[in-house]
C-alpha cells in the first residue's frame, strides 16, 4: 500500500519537476527577450540592479550570461531529483542510486548558492557597466534566501550520505539471506 502511494506522489512530483524546468527556461528566454526590446520593464532584484541604470549592449549580456549560471545548477539540481521521482515511480526506493542522486541534488543547490553570492558583483557591475559614471552599481549581499539554500543543500547531502549507509547495509542484509 505505502509503495503504490510512493510511487503515485513521485509521478505528480515527476511531472512538476518538469513543468518546473521548463517553466524556468521559458522565463530565462522571455526575460531576454524583455531586455533585448525594452530593459526598463525588467528589474533585477535578486541582483540588485535597479532598471534605470540598465543599458543593454555586449557587455550586459555577458553580465546576463553570468546571472544564468546559478539557474543551471538550479535547473540541474531538479533534474537530479527529476531523476530521482522516476526511480522512486519504478520502486527502486532504497538504492546507492537513489542515495547519489540525493547527494548529488544536495551538492548542485551548494554550488547554486554559492555562484549565486560569488557572482553577484560581477553581474551587478557588468549590468551597469554601460551606466554614465557614477550611476554604475556593485553589490554584494548574503540573505535569508541564500541561507536557506545552505541548509536544503547540506540536509539534501547528509541525507544522501545516510541513504548510502543505509542502501549499503540493504545490500549485505539481500546477500547474507
């Protein structure tokens, strides 16, 4: 009984998850877009970069190629997990696997977070960089949402670790019987 229920909850979850990273890629091509038409109507908040100072040209779409790379450890991260809801629908639940794809889901939202401080004033300063003087920005901040993902990530690779411990145990309890 608890497994049918397992293994329908990781198909909706599957499903999310994809409608998540597309969702994710359609919003990284319409803010482009939005951008390459009329960067007034777009304001990068989690870069603080006010929309006024904004002036598309190549070096702001080299800052906008940089601010991208946290989404792909992001979107790579919910691919792992992707990939983990269709192990979990075929009942392969308590595997070294599984327990992979956790850690490894867990290390990919470390290294999004991380790029997301580190990369921060370089994105604030290319974006700007066309500014007139003294209307350029460089920032660098550390808030609850980063520390949030610090946490997720390292309870995400603990638990992998774990799981590991345990498939591996499974593992050696399936051949001594």
């Amino acid at each position: 009984m608890g497994e049918h229920r397992l293994s329908r909850l990781s198909w909706w979850l599957h499903l999310l998850s994809t409608l998540f990273v597309i969702c994710i890629v359609v919003a990284v091509i319409v803010v482009g877009f939005l951008f390459a038409t009329d960067p007034d109507t777009v304001e990068l908040t989690s870069f603080q970069v006010p929309a006024g100072v904004i002036v598309v040209g190549p070096v702001f779409w080299l800052g906008f190629a940089f601010s991208l790379i946290p989404t792909g450890f992001a979107i790579w991260a919910i691919l792992l997990l992707r990939r983990l809801f269709r192990c979990y629908m075929e009942r392969e639940v308590l595997t070294a696997n599984c327990a992979t794809l956790i850690k490894k889901s867990g290390l990919a939202l470390l290294c999004m977070a991380t790029s997301r401080i580190l990369l921060q004033p370089l994105v604030t300063a290319l974006m700007s960089w066309s500014a007139p003087p003294g209307e350029r920005v460089l920032a660098l901040g550390f808030g609850t949402e980063d520390l949030n993902f610090f946490f997720v990530a390292g309870v995400l690779v603990v638990i992998g670790w774990a799981m590991h411990e345990a498939a591996s145990a499974a593992e050696e309890n399936k051949a001594f019987v």
